[in-house]
C-alpha cells in the first residue's frame, strides 16, 4: 500500500537538489532540460497601437518590476517594446508591452506595382501625408483621361505621355522624377518620413485606363529617420529608462 509519506519519499528522491557553493556557483544533484518555450510561464505581451499610449504606460509604473531593470527597445519603423534585463537561471527577458503599427492603421500602399488610375488617384488621397509633389502628382495624374496614353519619350528621368487636356485638344505631360512623398508607413505620432519615389505611367489594356505606380527609390534610408524620430518622442517624453534602436 502507497501511503502519503511514501509519495513524499519518492518526490524528493526524484526532484533535483541545487547547492550553491561559496564561489557563487549553483550545482544540481540530477540533469536539467530547459523548457520548450512555447510551454514556459511568459506573460502575454500587451499591445498598443500608439507611442502616446505606450509612453502612458511606462509612466504609470503598472506591472513594474521591483527587482529587473528595464529598456525601450525600438525594433524597426514599425514596433517599439518595453523588455526587462536578462534574469536568471535562463537568461529570459521578457516583453512586457509592445507598441505596433498594424495594430490600428489599414491597408498600406503598394509600391513597385501597376494600380489603374482611378485606384492609384485614390490611394494617393487617403495613404500618403499631403506634401507639395504629392499635389503635383495628382495634378499630373488628373490630366490623364480614359481616352488612353501613349509614351512618346522617356530619358530614364523624366517620361512624357499623351493626354487629353480637352474635347479635342491632346497635349503632352510632363510626368515629374523622382517624387518626394510621405506615405503613411509608421506612428501617426510623429511625422511621416518623406523618401524618393519614381513615378511611371503607361497604357493599359485596350479599352481600359491607364496604369500608374510608384517605385521607392532611396534604398530604405526613410526607416532610419522613422527610428530617429521614434527614438526623438520616446526621449521627450521623459520616461528615465535606456533607449536602444
């Protein structure tokens, strides 16, 4: 018969002593496996969808660990988190509240690829922030009608199209290149970042609209003056922790 103590007997026989020796070093009676880390006790990370909210929450101490330090950690563009210092025995840290842009915005503008002109119009008016070529854009783009383009000349630059400016009048329009735009790609908190873009223009299929996109063209180097401005708010706010990004 199992009696209780003879549980507890089989519990410590199996269960791991740990020593700790003088030398500040920890020891174990029997091997240890660390968890998978999918099954260890992490709290859920919480979301947030501004950087007012995010520094809000740093400001209010809520959840604040006595013993771990803590960081902002600026991951990209596009997500900055608030994570504890590295704490034993594992070397965790944890991810205590993430502010992210997907959380709240809707669809991005696609870049690189043909769009129709009344779509590309559209997306122009409600993705990008309203700069001076954003207007000349549009005043360029309005001028094209369904009546269909033709490129007559194109130096790589700057390209020339066929448009109709009237009931009978055709004329040809300058397309302006490159662009500098600011389309909505990170916290509505800060500016968005302006970057170069070529615009190109060309016929679509017959019968159909012309077709317009937008090519990026300053390699990226718009996320790094999005992190510089992140870095610049969460700074001004006051928060009296490290910034890393």
């Amino acid at each position: 018969m199992i009696t209780d103590k003879t549980i507890e007997q089989l519990q410590e026989a199996v269960q791991p002593t740990l020593v700790n020796t003088e030398r500040g070093e920890m020891f174990s009676s029997r091997p240890l496996h660390a968890l998978p880390k999918d099954k260890r006790p992490e709290p859920e990370t919480l979301g947030i969808a501004t950087l007012k909210g995010f520094c809000d929450y740093v400001r209010s101490k809520f959840d604040n660990p006595k013993d771990h330090e803590r960081m902002v950690w600026i991951k990209d563009q596009a997500e900055v988190r608030l994570v504890s210092e590295l704490y034993p025995p594992s070397k965790q840290r944890d991810s205590i509240v993430a502010a992210t842009v997907h959380n709240v915005f809707g669809p991005s503008f696609s870049f690189g690829v043909y769009l129709d002109h009344e779509l590309f119009v559209v997306s122009l008016q409600t993705l990008f922030a309203p700069t001076p070529d954003l207007l000349k854009v549009l005043a360029v783009i309005g001028t094209i009608k369904e009546e269909g383009v033709k490129q007559i000349s194109d130096d790589g630059v700057s390209q020339a199209v066929v448009a109709r400016a009237g009931v009978a009048l055709v004329a040809d329009v300058k397309v302006p290149n490159p662009v500098r735009l600011a389309p909505y790609r990170t916290f509505r908190d800060i500016e968005q970042p302006s970057s170069s873009f070529v615009l190109r223009v060309k016929a679509g299929k017959e019968g159909s609209t012309p077709m317009c996109a937008l090519f990026e063209a300053d390699g990226g180097l718009w996320k790094l003056d999005a992190i510089r401005d992140i870095r610049e708010y969460i700074a001004a706010a006051g928060l009296g922790l490290p910034i890393i990004g």
